[in-house]
C-alpha cells in the first residue's frame, strides 16, 4: 500500500468545524469557504464502474460504499446487521486509531469521533454509528 501521507495532526474542536463547513454546504460561521457544488463533487461517487465491491474487500463492515474526492459515501441501505449504521448520501472516513468522522446530510447528522484505538477496531465504530442512528428519530 503506497500511502498518500502518515496522518493528521488536528484538535477535535478543529476538526468539528471543518465537518460542520461541509454539512453547511461549504459554509461556517457565516463564511463560505468551499462552493455547494465543491462539496456536492467532494460526496459523489467518482469510482469508475469495475471497481466493484469485491475489489474493495479492505472495507470489511462499512457498508455499501464508494468513494468521492476525499470521503467513502454511502450508495445503499444497510444491507444487515453486520454493516455501519447510516443513510445513503453520508460521506465519512475514519483514521487508523480508530478516529472516524461523517456527515449524513439526509438526517442533518455531523459527528467527529476521536480515540486512539490500535489496531482499527471496527467494532468500535459499528457500535458507536449504532448507538447514534438509535437516539435519533425515524426519518420522515
């Protein structure tokens, strides 16, 4: 695996604010700083189309996914129990130890999880997103 970089180094306050700009559409504080149709490209699927599922076996329990510039977004429900809660549209990436983010623009959700967890530790993960999508109210 060639990697892109070795990390990010943020605070979680930092990071929040980053994730809140981009489920505004781009927009914090009042300040647009990327382009609706920036972060609308950012969360759309740009993989060609053979790169099927079983070419991204690396993403065990993340859900039905491809990726975007940037970020994995969700194409499909949850398809069993085994899989990442989530709504199709959120877009998300998580980290090494275990840190993860997403925003589900569809249910108005942006939620930067940070531990120091290594090795990954999906399990972690698939019961945090679960315990979110339970305390929220069924869509409409």
């Amino acid at each position: 695996l060639t990697m892109g970089g070795s990390g990010l180094v943020s605070t979680l306050d930092d990071y929040m604010t980053f994730a809140l700009m981009l489920q505004n559409e781009g927009t914090y504080g009042g300040v647009q700083i990327l382009k609706p149709e920036t972060v609308a490209l950012m969360a759309t699927d740009h993989l060609p189309t053979e790169v099927t599922p079983d070419k991204m076996d690396w993403l065990p329990s993340k859900g039905q996914v491809r990726f975007g510039l940037d970020f994995a977004v969700r194409i499909a429900p949850q398809a069993s129990p085994d899989e990442n809660a989530g709504t199709v549209g959120e877009f998300f990436w998580d980290g090494r130890a275990s840190t993860l983010f997403w925003v589900d623009p569809a249910r108005d959700v942006t939620v930067v999880f940070f531990t120091q967890v290594v090795p990954f530790d999906n399990p972690l993960q698939h019961d945090f997103r679960a315990a979110i999508y339970d305390a929220l109210p069924d869509p409409e």
